[in-house]
C-alpha cells in the first residue's frame, strides 16, 4: 500500500500490482530510483512474507499485491486506493488480508481496507 504513489511517481510503475515477480520488479525499480524509499522495503517486506506463508501450505491460496493513492492526497487519494482493492479483489478474491505499509497512513488507509476485506494482521 503506497498512499502517496510513489510507486507510480518516481519508478513509473503501475499499480495494482499483483503477483511475486510484478512485486519484486517494481520493488527494484522504486529502490533503484531512490534507494532511501521506504515504499520499496514495505514491497519487499511483503514478498518475503508471501514465500513465508507459502512453504510447505498446500491447505491456503496466497498472493502478494500493492495498491497506491495519489500524490494529491486526501479523497483523491482514497478513491484510487479503493478502486485498485477493488480491482485487486476482484483479481484475487482473497477472505482476509495481511497488511505490510511503511508505516506511513496507515491510520488512514486501515478503514478504507477494511470496508472491503478483514485485516487479519498488520
């Protein structure tokens, strides 16, 4: 989740992106162009996560995803989010999600997740 887009603002990636490899190209394009974004740690972080969840489960479907808002902020901002979870989901009709940010909004972005989907850890 990448309220801001940076995603899309500094490494011209566009987001939803859903997949490992998509996740882990767009996570060397944002390092690459700015090597202190924390965006691209959170990006990372969540591949990292998802190969932990997957070894050795054969019982639960996982997949990695990252949304973005927008550089404009506020409902702006929020709409976008929305319409990438919704497509997200519509992608991937996941039960529940785990949620990797920077840290940054997240007191602002954990509602709009949740009125679609259970956040079943942070």
């Amino acid at each position: 989740m990448d309220r801001d887009n940076d995603i899309g603002n500094k490494a011209s990636v566009r987001t939803p992106i859903v997949g490992r490899e998509d996740m882990v190209d767009a996570a060397a394009k944002l390092g690459l162009k700015d090597p202190e974004e924390a965006d691209a740690n959170a990006l990372f972080g969540a591949v990292k996560l998802y190969d932990a969840l997957n070894i050795g489960r054969r019982d639960e479907e996982y997949e990695v995803a990252a949304i973005a808002g927008s550089e404009l902020g506020d409902v702006t901002a929020d709409r976008k989010l929305t319409d990438e979870l919704k497509e997200t989901l519509s992608r991937f009709p996941a039960k529940d999600v785990v949620l990797v940010t920077d840290g940054f909004a997240d007191e602002t972005v954990i509602p709009i997740i949740q009125s679609h989907v259970p956040i079943m850890s942070v």
